[in-house]
C-alpha cells in the first residue's frame, strides 16, 4: 500500500487517507439523492439512477485511484444532469434514451483524447473566461432549479417571477428555508459533510410538516434497483440537434474536471516542477470512463467533485482516500429507501447552496476589460434567465468574438473559437427559419 500509494513521499498516513475518504464522501453523497431526483424527471425510474449513480461513482473513483493516485472523487456532475432533464429533455423535447447516447458518445470521445493528450491541448484554447463564466452560470441555474423545485419562486406572484409567501400553508418552500439555513450555519462552522448533514435534518424537519412522508411498511434497508442498461437511441445522431446537445456536454464536463482538478492539486501541492497537475492525463482519463460506464448504466455525465477538496483539506493526497469514497458509494447501495426519502424541499437547500460554491470564479473575472467581462456577463445571465445551459455558452461564444473584433483584439481569439461561433450562429439561423 505504501509503495503504490505513496503515502510518505506525500506526507501522509493511511487513518488521513480513510478520514479524507470519509470526509469526501459526506460533502458529496447529496449527489445520490439530488440526482435520481433531477432524472426521474426526465422519465426515468428513480431507483434505477440511484444504482447508476452510486455504481459509476464509485468505478470512476476507483480509477481515479488506482491509475492517477489523487485524492479526487467523481460521480454525475450537478450542472450535467440539470442540462440533461431540463433543457435536452423538457426543453428541446428529446427523449432520454438521446441524451443519454450523446452522454455515451461524449465519454468515448473523452477516452481518445485523453489517450492521445489532445485533450488538454483542446482545454488550453477555450478561453479562460469563458470556462470561469460557464462555471459561474450553471451555478446559477442550479440555484433557480432549486428554488423552484422547493416552491419558493414561482411566477404567480402577480410578477415574471418572484418570492412565494413563506408560511404554514407553504409548508415545502418554509421547510427548504430552514433547511438552507442550517447548511449554511454548518458548511461557516466547517462541519464535515454540512450538506449531507443538512438534507438529512431537513429531511427530519419535514415530517411534523407533512413534506417528508413515511410510509407504514417502510425499511431502510433494500436491494439495489436494476439500471437501466444499454437504453441508447442512435436514431438522430447525423442531426444538428444532437451535435448541440452532445457539444455542451462535451465542453461543461471539460471544464467541470480541468477546474476541479486544478483546485485540489494547487490546495493539496499535486503539482510538478512546472506547476503542471500530477498526472493529470490519467486523472482525464478517469472521467472519461466513468462517463461511458454512467451512460451505459443510466446516468448523466460523471465527473469530478469540486467537494473533493473537503477531503485534501482533512488531509488527503493520495488515490486511497478515493478508494475509501469509492466504497462508501458501493454501500449506499442498500440504503436506496433512505435517500428515496428524501423530498424535494430537503435537496432544494443543497442546489441552492452548490450554486454558491459554484460562483466563486466570478471574482477573477476581469470586468474591468469589456472584451472579457461582456461575453462573461452575458454567459452567466443567459443560463438562468433562459432556463438553458446550451443557450448560455452558445450566446456566450458569439458574443467572444463579436467583443475581440470590436476591441481589435482578434488575435486573441483561438481558433477553435472561431469554429464553434459559427456553429452557434448557424444553429440561431436555422431555429429562426424553420
């Protein structure tokens, strides 16, 4: 264990490591919830993506532990799974059979690249404020989800949208209330796990409210629901629709792990002579698989958790504190009716509150420079106020450009750039005319 592992070359020990995978596992096992929630309603069976998600959780875990040995978690990104329901599903009116080939496609297209390091290179031309404002924007729409899965927005409130009146008769949207209160006192007192912990009090507070509803014949423990295996439709691949739907996948999950990735090795020092991320090509790599098994078992896109960096912080910096997550994933398994328990108004405060944690890269954002803060700005106020991820980056990469030429500062504008504006553009166009 010491020699694969590393432990003393990282000045660590294996009790660090199995606290650090413990800690990890608690800051985001809210993800076995907040995910079959989000899903099931795209149709799909509740108790099949709980299966899904713990199982590609915990292989994608694994291979992040054994082939790149960091200390990093993954499992089906927030974000990912909101595009997937809301906009790929309700929105364009796709089935989830769709979605879940472009996932596939994604994940087999990520494995090449990773192989071959074409990946990395790809990240590099994206602009830096482009993923900052992708990543701030889905933290956004996050939030919206939230707060209209709890019921405390809504749009008749005599305005386009507006603040419900919390009282008794609102019971859902009083106890998200309270249950964002407490996550917040928890995650600023820097408790260990402070969302888990907040969608189990909340869960628990919203019994005598009439939210949380237990049956008579209820367990907590089960077996595990069958997922849904294999369940593609490659019908519509050629389309346009499809290319859309499986870029944004392709390009969210990009930066959801690069930024990850950067974070827990610049907070936990995985770096190289040259402030390159340790292994960072078979770290890519591990997304990419978790990604395909996800889609093959039936569940949106994996990747890694920002919530990782809860576990460097109690000390983890070796892939055996994700091998103890990746196994606390595999148990969950036969704790399906607990989190099945769980109502909306109890995973509403996590949603919420990821949304904060997600806003953090607007503050290295340079504003000051219109040529970076517009296209910022407007990817970060498309995504919630036009309920679409896809819009957000589409309109975002348009108006790149359009912000670099009229600052005479073109050049600065990557290639790749110029190619998915045009896409972007050609696909308003075509929605226009047809």
């Amino acid at each position: 264990m010491e020699t694969f592992f590393k432990l003393k070359a990282r000045g660590t020990t294996v009790s660090r490591e199995i606290v650090a995978g413990v800690t990890t596992f608690l800051a985001m096992s809210y993800i076995l919830a907040v995910n079959p929630g989000i899903l099931s309603a795209s149709g799909m069976a509740w108790g099949s993506v709980f299966t899904a998600t713990a199982i590609s959780a915990a292989i994608a875990t694994l291979v992040m532990a054994f082939c790149a040995n960091l200390p990093v978690a993954l499992a089906p990104g927030l974000g990912l799974n909101a595009f997937f329901t809301y906009t790929v599903v309700l929105g364009m009116g796709c089935s989830w059979q769709f979605a879940l080939t472009a996932v596939l496609l994604e994940g087999i297209l990520f494995i090449i690249l990773s192989l071959v390091g074409i990946r990395e290179a790809i990240i590099k031309s994206i602009p830096v404020t482009m993923r900052k404002a992708v990543a701030v924007g889905i933290g956004l729409f996050i939030t919206l989800i939230g707060l209209a899965n709890a019921g405390i927005v809504g749009s008749d409130t005599g305005t386009l949208i507006g603040f419900e009146n919390l009282n008794l008769n609102h019971s859902t949207a009083l106890v998200a209330v309270i249950g964002l209160i407490i996550t917040i006192v928890l995650f600023i007192l820097k408790v260990p796990g402070a969302i888990l912990i907040g969608i189990a009090l909340t869960t628990i507070i919203g019994i005598p409210f009439g939210v949380t509803t237990v049956g008579k014949d209820w367990q907590p423990f089960s077996l595990p629901s069958a997922p849904l295996l294999f369940k593609f439709d490659f019908s519509n691949i050629l389309s346009l629709k499809f290319f859309i739907v499986f870029f944004t996948f392709l390009f969210t999950d990009m930066f959801d792990t690069i930024g990850t990735l950067m974070g827990v090795a610049e907070q936990a020092d995985l770096k190289d002579k040259k402030g390159n991320i340790i292994n960072a090509k078979e770290a890519l790599l591990a997304d990419a698989v978790g990604t395909v098994v996800g889609a093959c078992l039936g569940t949106s896109t994996v990747t890694s958790f920002v919530e990782s960096t809860s576990g460097v912080a109690a000390g983890g910096r070796t892939g055996l504190s994700s091998v103890v997550t990746a196994l606390l994933f595999l148990l969950a398994l036969f704790l399906s009716p607990l989190f099945a328990l769980v109502p909306a108004a109890a995973t509403a405060p996590a949603l919420i509150f990821v949304g904060y944690l997600m806003m953090k890269s607007i503050t290295t954002i340079r504003f000051s420079d219109p040529t970076e803060g517009i296209p910022a700005f407007i990817t970060i106020m498309t995504m919630p106020f036009s309920y679409s991820i896809a819009k957000g980056i589409s309109w975002g990469i348009i108006a790149y450009v359009i912000c670099k030429l009229a600052g005479k500062k073109a050049k600065e504008v990557p290639a790749v750039t110029w190619v998915l504006a045009l896409i972007f553009i050609a696909d308003i166009i075509f929605e226009a005319v047809k």
